[in-house]
C-alpha cells in the first residue's frame, strides 16, 4: 500500500488510528513482515522481517548488495535454514513449485526466492515495497461456459 493511500484510509476508516501493514506472498507461507507490538507504524513500510529471517537489496542489472535507504530487488532468507530483486529463503519458504522445474529454475536461485518486489530497506530494518519486477497474470478459475 502506497504511503499517500495508506494516509487516506488512516483518516477516513480509522479515525486517525495508524494502520500497519504486512507483506508476504503465498511462497513464504503468507507473512514475511510485521510490525512488533510497541514498534511505531510508519506510513507506506510493511514491517520488519519476522525473527529467523534475513533480507538485503541487490541491483537489479548486476545483483551487487545495495546499501540501507536504496531501491533494488529485495531479497529475504531464514538464519536458521539452509539479491535489486526480492529473494527469499527460510524455514517458511517454499521448497519449490511441484512438478515445474521451468519455474523453479526461473524463481530460485539455490535456497533464495526471487519475488519480484523492489524495495527499499531502512537503516532502522523499516521494509518499503515500491515496485514490482515481475507482473502476474490470475488465471481464470471461474468460467462462465457452463456446458
């Protein structure tokens, strides 16, 4: 959620009450990021990792580790398990996609997942989701042709 829109639906739905917000994707088992109980919500940052992760940011043309505070694929790994794109690995992620070696090969880089966010990461481990690499397309799981 973009900081201005995350602002307007503070002040119209909540009352002023900041609204915090996650990020996650279905490959690391829905949630990545959070915010602590007691952490100040700051507006358009999804959180901190949750513990037993790891993130960085790499450019996105030469993979090379971008420093706090610049834009770059955001990559994310579990400490406790075995680069500017958002790559992902930890107890939580995924293994793999069944069956589909092609989009393995395309999303995993050794135990890394590559999820298509750029972000930035703040000195302060703040985590802010500003683009997208990759662009998804949703299958249509619902047909409307009912012979």
């Amino acid at each position: 959620m973009s900081k201005s829109l995350q602002q307007r639906v503070t002040k119209v739905l909540y009352n002023g009450t900041k609204l915090a917000t996650n990020w996650g994707m279905t490959e690391v088992v829905a949630v990545a990021t959070m915010y602590p109980a007691g952490k100040e919500v700051t507006d358009g940052s999804v959180g901190v990792l949750l513990p037993g992760m790891d993130a960085k940011v790499v450019d996105t043309v030469s993979g090379k580790e971008l420093g706090a505070g610049q834009r770059g694929e955001l990559l994310v790994k579990g400490t406790y398990v075995r680069w500017s794109f958002v790559l992902i690995i930890g107890p939580n992620v995924t293994m793999g996609y069944y069956k589909n070696p092609e989009a393995n090969a395309a999303a995993l880089e050794g135990t890394w997942l590559h999820t298509g966010d750029i972000a930035i990461v703040e000195q302060n481990g703040s985590i802010y989701i500003v683009d997208r690499l990759k662009v998804y397309q949703k299958p249509n799981l619902i047909s409307d042709d009912r012979s």
